[in-house]
C-alpha cells in the first residue's frame, strides 16, 4: 500500500529502510482497524512491534528518517550533567523531553514529538541555548523521566534498564524543512502563582522558583549584563551560575516578579523591597525580594524562607562537647547581656531562635524586634523594624520596656544608641539577646568599646559571646578519602589536633555526584566558640584588655577556639580542610 499524497507516512518510511514490506504494513493496518472496532486504539508503530514485524528500535529509526532528526541510542559518556540540570522535572515531563548534551554549541534535548517547533521555542525560552533535538528509543526517554522524576537523572546514576547498542552516532543530517507544527496543551504544571498564564517571562519565573526550591538554595540572583541575563543560586552558601535566559526577557521576568512582590514596576530607578509567598511542592516559601538598579538594568535579589522547614534546637546545632552545657547557663540566667557574632550569613539569627524556642514558657513574657522577621515563632511577640514609620532598633528596645518583658531578643547591634539600651535593659534585670558582626568572641567586647560603651558598663552587663561561622558538609555520598602523615599535616596546620601516636590520620576531599549537583557537599553545620564572661574576663573587660589577653585567658578557662572546633570536624570527616580554610582564615 503506497501513500498517494505528498507527505510521506511512518508505513513509508519503514517499507524504504527495508524493515517491513507492503503485506506486513496492510496487515498491520487491518489489524488496527480489528482492535479500533473493539474499542482498542493504538499507534501503528506499536501495532507492528506487536505483530513482531519490527523493534521498537526500527519504528524510531523509521520516525528519525521521518522527521529529519537524528536518531540516538544513549550511553553513560553522552550524558553531561550541566545540560541535565538546565530542566525541571516538570518541564521535562510537561514536553516529555530530556536534555543530553550539547553538539556544536546547541542544547542536544531528546524528544518525544522532535517537530514541536513550540515546544523547542519554549525550551530555548526556558534554557538560553538553541535546541537540536534528537529522537531516543522510547524505553529510554521513559527510564530518563523516571529517573528526573526521583532527582537521579544524570551521568551518575545512568540507568535506563536497557543497555546501548555499540554504534551511537547519528544516523542522518537535520532538514529544518521538514519541521512542522503540532497543536499541544501548553499549560505549566507548577504550584506557584497565576500558573494559568502562560507568557515565557512567567514560565521563566516559575522554573526559577522551582529549581531555587529544588537545589536547596537560600538566595537567588537575577543579573543584567550589556549581552545577557545571569541567573545564580546560593547553595550550602556559596554562588553557582544555574542558567543563561536571553538578555531580551529580562525586564518581562523583572516586571513579573515585581508584580507578584506588589512593587512599583515603573519605578526602575531606586532600589524597592517586596515579598512573595508561594506554594511549591506542597511547601510554603517565603520570598523576600529587593531590586537594585545597574548600568543594564534592575538587579533581583530573592531570599527564600521554607516555612515547613522544622526549627533546629540547641542540641542539633552542634555545639562543642561541653560547650552547650556552657550556653545553656547563660541563657537562663535571669538577666544579662548575650551576644551572637559572625559575619552576614553565618547562622545568628538561627541560634537566637533557637535559644528564644528553649526559653519560651508560659511564665515568661518574650518580645524581639528584628529586620525583617525571618521565622514566626509560636508564644513569642515579634515585632518588625519600620524605619519610615519611626520603628527602629533603639525605640523598639524603649517601648519594650513599658510592656513588661521578661526576655527581649534584639535582632542587630547596628549603632551605640542600641548598644546601650540593650546593656541597661540588661542591667535593670531582663535578658537580652542580639547579634554583632565581629570575627570572635572576645572581638565583641573591643567592638562595644569603639562604639562608646563605658567598659564598666560591659563588664556589668556582658554575660556571655558566641561566635559561630557555617561550613559545608561534605556529600556523604561522593567524599573521597585520603591520608596524610603528621609531618605534612603540621607543616600546613601547626596546631592540628594529633594524638601522640598518630603518625598517619585519613581525611575526607570533595567528590562530585548528582546528589550534590556536582558541588562535593550538601548542607551546612556550624562551629563555635563560647565565651562566658567570669570574674577573670569581666577584669580584663575593666581593664581595657586586648582581644588577643581576653582569647588567652578564656582559653585557659576551657574555651575552645572556633578554629579549633573547625579543625576536629576535619578530623571526623564531616567537612574539608579547604572549606575549613574558605571560611576561617
């Protein structure tokens, strides 16, 4: 049977390869008629697959030839993992496409209908690269979706139940004319805003949404340049580059977002902040987001905050052995001064609530005042700096006090004002928790001394400091051991904690995996260090004393630096030498 029309037929295209001949193609299209009238449908291909006229093989040969696409049969060394993570898995399943690899500089997306020019737009849209797509065997493309849809899907974890057959290549060039266009649902199947409209800007915004959720990052960057769009995610704390969008959609997906965070959009020339909640995988995130105009155009800065994420209590924060005891004595003294130091991004705000969540009781009445509020804690009275409206650190700190408080949490020391109305609220019998940004501990005392605080005023009211960083942990996964002998270990870091015997110890690297998106780690843990301020410390604070007199002395009370407790995480294989150093000079 021969198709009389001009546009060649799947039948065709497998009667030329020779797979099949013209009594097999007319049985199996009566065949399907049998099984139409018993109310059975199916593909033709699938028809004489069944018949056992051909291999699923054949039929997506037969398809290549078809749609002048290349046929390829996948095997671990074609898979590269930054083309795997260009897509969501709900994209990849809404076009039912897989994207490989790249081949002279185009995106290589296996595809289930290669001639969807809308879909291929939109992928292009979606990943910043022009699309070549392929056609794969279909037990392929459903193992790969299978695989996406379980976050395992890359060269790491290649498998897709069959194995390939020794020759891969292409079988045919592309004819761009043979493209044609297939009508198809295009609605986006993701939990956030307005999914019913289906502009690119909005689909790029909600890919961005999802993959922010999905790869655990705390903050996304969307950045014009004169030639492109930069999109970055902070992950475990540290920046990775996750797509290039065209430059030409940026200030849609700006407006977009702008929008959904009720800011001005025809305001692009002062920086605004704004908030967004979303619902994404059955999760409620909070989106705090702030606009920064730059030479080409408004840079977006996004804060995510899981709101189903559980508190971390002191006991899971990690403290040194005997150094949460230590906090613990501090923070349920009936009054004093408590301080949290660290650089932006180190945990403080993380440890304060968790000391508030073990403080809070019926019997005590808790206020905090912070910019902004970051988790809501259940009993507790919070309240949210408003600068404009003459809400600031320092007469929140006083109204607070007409209110009858027993515990007052004060997100940031930023000026002496509010350094001095948190120690003499102190010192007029309430317990008072705040952060500063200082290096160490003891850095805090000398930081309330250039800020005017009479040191007898500190020493009164000072009752303890903790200064903690956050380092990655690496993947357990993928961490690669290795050893190193004592004398190596000691030339680069003399005070590495060594036993006597310890002539060889083993440590950990970072790997590469797909659980880790390919980082070598996954997750972050703090380290410490806790300064109580005894009687030889609150001296030294009247005296004026050096940070380097106050270190030595807390040391040989039984501090333990933050180094130090950096240093035996090293040994134990929670976290690297290097990311030790990243962190701690």
């Amino acid at each position: 049977m021969k198709n009389t029309a001009n546009k060649k037929l799947l039948g065709d295209y497998l009667i030329e390869a020779g797979i099949i001949n013209e009594q097999q193609l007319e049985e199996a299209l009566e065949y399907q008629k049998q099984m139409l009238k018993q109310g059975n449908v199916g593909l033709l291909g699938q028809t004489l697959v069944e018949l056992g006229y051909c291999t699923s093989k054949d039929i997506m040969l037969a398809l290549a030839m078809k749609d002048g696409v290349p046929f390829m049969v996948l095997d671990k060394d074609m898979i590269d993992e930054k083309a795997v993570s260009l897509l969501s898995y709900e994209v990849m399943l809404r076009y039912k496409a897989v994207p490989i690899g790249f081949e002279n500089e185009k995106l290589l997306v296996a595809m289930i209908h290669p001639t969807d020019i809308i879909a291929i737009d939109d992928l292009h849209i979606l990943t910043g690269y022009d699309i070549q797509p392929i056609i794969i065997p279909d037990y392929q493309l459903e193992a790969a979706l299978e695989q996406a849809k379980l976050g395992v899907w890359g060269k790491a974890a290649f498998n897709l139940h069959k194995r390939a057959d020794s020759d891969s290549r292409y079988i045919n060039k592309v004819d761009d004319n043979q493209n044609e266009q297939i009508e198809q649902d295009v609605s986006f199947d993701i939990e956030v805003i307005d999914e019913a409209n289906d502009r690119p800007a909005v689909q790029l915004a909600n890919v961005i949404f999802n993959q922010a959720v999905e790869f655990r990052a705390s903050d996304v960057h969307i950045e014009p340049f004169e030639n492109k769009m930069r999109i970055r995610f902070r992950i475990d704390g540290v920046l990775h580059e996750i797509m290039n969008p065209p430059k030409k959609l940026h200030s849609s997906l700006v407006s977009r977002i702008k929008v959904m965070a009720n800011m001005d959009i025809a305001d692009r020339r002062i920086p605004q902040d704004g908030r967004i909640t979303l619902r994404i995988h059955s999760k409620t995130i909070d989106v705090r987001v702030a606009s920064l105009p730059t030479a080409y155009g408004e840079k977006l800065t996004l804060r995510l905050l899981d709101r189903s994420e559980k508190f971390i209590t002191l006991p899971e924060l990690g403290f040194p052995e005997g150094q949460l005891d230590i906090f613990y004595r501090i923070i349920n003294l009936p009054y004093g001064f408590v301080l949290v130091t660290g650089p932006t991004g180190s945990g403080k705000s993380t440890t304060l609530y968790a000391a508030l969540m073990q403080l809070n009781s019926i019997d005590k009445n808790i206020i905090t005042i912070e910019d902004p509020i970051e988790r809501r804690l259940d009993g507790i009275n919070q309240s949210q700096v408003n600068v404009k409206a003459g809400m600031t650190f320092a007469s929140g700190l006083r109204s607070f006090l007409r209110n009858d408080p027993d515990i007052m949490m004060v997100g940031e020391i930023r000026d002496p004002e509010t350094a001095r109305i948190a120690i003499e609220s102190a010192l007029t019998g309430h317990l008072v928790l705040s952060t500063l940004h200082t290096n160490s501990a003891a850095g805090a005392i000398t930081r309330l001394n250039d800020m005017g605080i009479e040191s007898f005023l500190t020493a009164s009211a000072l009752t303890g400091v903790i200064a903690q960083r956050l380092v990655r942990v690496l993947c357990p996964h993928c961490k690669e051991p290795y050893e190193i002998n004592r004398s190596e270990i000691l030339n680069s870091i003399s005070d590495f904690p060594l036993e006597e015997n310890e002539d060889t110890i083993k440590l950990y690297r970072a790997g590469s995996c797909y659980s880790c998106n390919r980082t070598g780690y996954r997750g972050r843990i703090g380290i410490f260090e806790i300064l109580p301020i005894s009687e030889s410390i609150r001296k030294l604070i009247l005296n004026r004393a050096s940070e380097y007199q106050i270190n030595e002395t807390a040391q040989k009370e039984g501090m333990i630096p933050i180094r130090q407790h950096g240093l035996m995480k090293v040994k134990d294989g929670t976290i690297s030498i290097e990311e030790l150093l990243r962190v701690i000079v």
